[in-house]
C-alpha cells in the first residue's frame, strides 16, 4: 500500500503569519536597579550626560539620585527638568537649546513617557538636524545618533521599549509619530522603587493607560505570534496587579508586575502598533486637555464592542486570562469591555466624554482629526468618519 504523503507543517503555514522583530534595547529589572545607571552610562562611552527629567519628580528625588548615580560613576551631567506631559515641538526645541550649549554625548531620560518622548526627539535633532517633522514616519534619520537610556517612573507608556518619538506640533496639536532604530534606547531600567511614590491618580492613569495598549496591540491588524505573546503576558501582568496597586501602593511586587506589563506593552507596540481607541483619544486631548490615560480608558471599551465582530475570539482569550466567565451566545467583546469599565471604577476615573465636560457638538470636529491619527490605520475592522462619530457616540 503506498504511503500518502503530506508538505511538511502544512497545518501551520496556514495560520502563521510573517514578522520581523528587532529587539533593540537591553531592559535591567529589579528593586534597586537605578543603582546599575552609571556602569550603564559608562558601558556604553558616555561621558557628558543630558539627563532629561520633568519637574514634577523634583519633590522625590529620582532625577537628583539619578545625577549623583552618574557622577560618582565619574560623568557630567547636565539637567533638564523643563519637560512637560504630552510635549511639543517647542519643549523638544527648548530642550535642543539646553543640550547644544553642553556638548553632550550621551542622553538619560528619568521620568514618564514625556520625558522620554522628548529625550528621543531631542537625539533626533541634535544628531540630525532639521525639525520634528522631518522625521514623521519611520527609518528617516540619515546619521547615527547618540546612545540612551531611559529609566520609567511609572508604569504606563512604555516608552522605554519602543524607537519612537510621539511629539504634538505646537501649532496644529496632531502627534507625530518619529520612529527610527537609532533612537531606541539602549538599555532601559525598570526599577519598581522608583513608582512606590507615584500619586494614586498618576497610578491609575499611567495603569489604564499600559493596559489599553496591551489590549489594543493584541488585536491589531499588524500583531503575529510574538507581538500576541508580549501584549497577552503584559495584560495578564497589569490585569493582575493593577486593582493592588491601587489598594496597597507600597507592594513592589505588585509595582514590579505592572512596570514589567507596561514595559512588554510597550515591546508589543513596538511591533504591532495600537488602534481606534488611541486614535479618538488624541483629539480629545489636543480639545478638552484630558489626560492621555483617561481618554484612552473611556474610548478602549467603546472600541472593543465595536471591533468584537471581527476579533470576538481574541478578546475571549483576554477575558478568559482573568478568569472571566463567557456566555456561549454571547459577545466576548462585551465582557472584556465591562471589565476594562470595573478597573476604571476602581480607580475613580470618569467612564464617559459627559463626564469630562466633551460636548455633543464637536464630534464632527474630533472625528475628522481621527481620521488623520496613524494608529487608526491598524484597527482591527477599518475606522472612518462616520465610525470615529459613532464610537464618539457611545462613549457619550
């Protein structure tokens, strides 16, 4: 009887997609590991070094720890405390000025995601030259930049994990996303001590925050294998610990669980970009000045249901790993949606646009500036005007 034959892993070319993943950045984790920046910053040829910080962490002392971290590890360093929460092209400029008049050959940012989105734009224009939005895109940087390393106080952005640089035009307030390999960081430390004095609020914003990327880069149109990989192990790691740091924010375990999620968020990201939710939550901010975390937080439920058609069983998976139970005819969007709903419940943050002063009438403005948002183009089901009102709508 002749043997039957068949190509080999034929059941799984079927399902597996193509990626190319570039891990760019060394990640140092653990209570204490500021301690590790000079050796770092050594490691590496720096020497002078810009350490690029915001002056809110002033009172708890990470940016001066830091500094004296590198100075005992023999550097010069340089402090800019200047940078604001979602910066521009003026702060980025402000900051270039700064850097320009101290010869710098190495950059640390010590802060959130502004801080380090400026550290990155700053890299961008002192090493190339020209403005902001000449690198809107990605891969536009023509000559080598100067090594980094960002350290997170927070556990939200993940910015530390990606090579892009999120700058608003100071005139227009649309962000541009400037991605290019040369400015990753090169390491990235996560030391869960530094978010011990977070203010609950920044807890449970920057918290929402990571976990909506999670769930956005989970399910969009550019995730594979790996990137699912990243944003399920980051959205089992958020969703665990979120509602404790919330309770006990002296658990560093728990801050640890949610700086390691924002951080895989963040990887996930990097490989998979984000969707709808991100792309309605921008204007909301550039308008009514609502917190990123918070926009995003009352928009990702919203997108789920509307996105559940097309990704249903995805979302089950998410729902599933945090113990949710599913009604077989029912929407697993809807599920996972209402419990996104608990966590801002638990964090005291409004769950709908009335609630932030949104009004009604300037849905046609904010949905047409969606439209022109780059992580829309990745939603899982496609995403135009008359969807960006509709989704405006229901977060009403």
């Amino acid at each position: 009887m002749a043997a039957t034959t068949t190509a080999p892993h034929s059941s799984m070319t079927a399902v597996l997609s193509a990626f190319d993943f570039h891990p760019a950045t060394r990640v140092v984790f653990g209570p204490g590991a500021l301690e590790r920046l000079g050796d770092l910053v050594r490691e590496y040829g720096g020497a002078r070094v810009l350490l690029v910080t915001d002056p809110g962490l002033k009172a708890v002392g990470h940016p001066l720890r830091a500094r004296d971290i590198l100075m005992r590890a023999g550097c010069e360093v340089y402090l800019y405390d200047a940078v604001e929460e979602n910066p521009t092209t003026k702060h980025v400029g402000h900051c270039l000025e700064f850097a320009r008049q101290h010869v710098i050959n190495f950059i640390v940012a010590v802060g959130g995601g502004s801080a380090m989105d400026c550290a990155k734009g700053v890299n961008f224009l002192l090493t190339n030259g020209g403005k902001m939005s000449d690198y809107k895109g990605f891969g536009l940087a023509k000559k080598p930049m100067l090594p980094s390393v960002g350290v997170p106080t927070s556990s939200g952005t993940g910015s530390e994990a990606q090579s892009y640089a999120l700058i608003a035009d100071e005139k227009t307030h649309l962000k541009m996303a400037c991605g290019d390999r040369k400015a990753a960081f090169v390491a990235a430390i996560l030391d869960p001590e530094l978010t011990v004095s977070l203010p609950p609020g920044v807890t449970a914003i920057s918290g929402i925050d990571a976990i909506t990327h999670a769930v956005e880069s989970y399910v969009s149109l550019r995730r594979s294998l790996l990137s699912q990989a990243l944003s399920r192990e980051a959205w089992q790691l958020l969703a665990g610990s979120f509602e404790r740091v919330l309770s006990t924010p002296s658990d560093v375990v728990a801050r640890g669980q949610m700086q390691l999620g924002a951080n895989l968020a963040g990887m996930a990201i990097e490989n998979s970009m984000l969707g709808a939710a991100h792309a309605t939550a921008n204007p909301l901010t550039a308008h009514y000045g609502i917190t990123h975390g918070v926009a995003v937080g009352i928009m990702i439920q919203h997108v789920i249901r509307f996105n559940s058609v097309i990704v249903g069983s995805l979302y089950a998976n998410l729902a599933q790993d945090v113990g949710l139970r599913l009604d077989p005819n029912g929407d697993p969007g809807e599920t996972l949606a209402l419990r996104i709903n608990t966590y801002l419940h638990a964090a005291g943050l409004p769950t709908r646009l009335r609630d932030c002063g949104v009004s009604s009438g300037i849905f046609e403005v904010l949905a047409d500036e969606a439209c022109h948002q780059w992580t829309g183009k990745f939603n899982p089901r496609p995403v135009g005007e008359a969807e960006f009102i509709s989704l405006y709508r229901s977060a009403y």
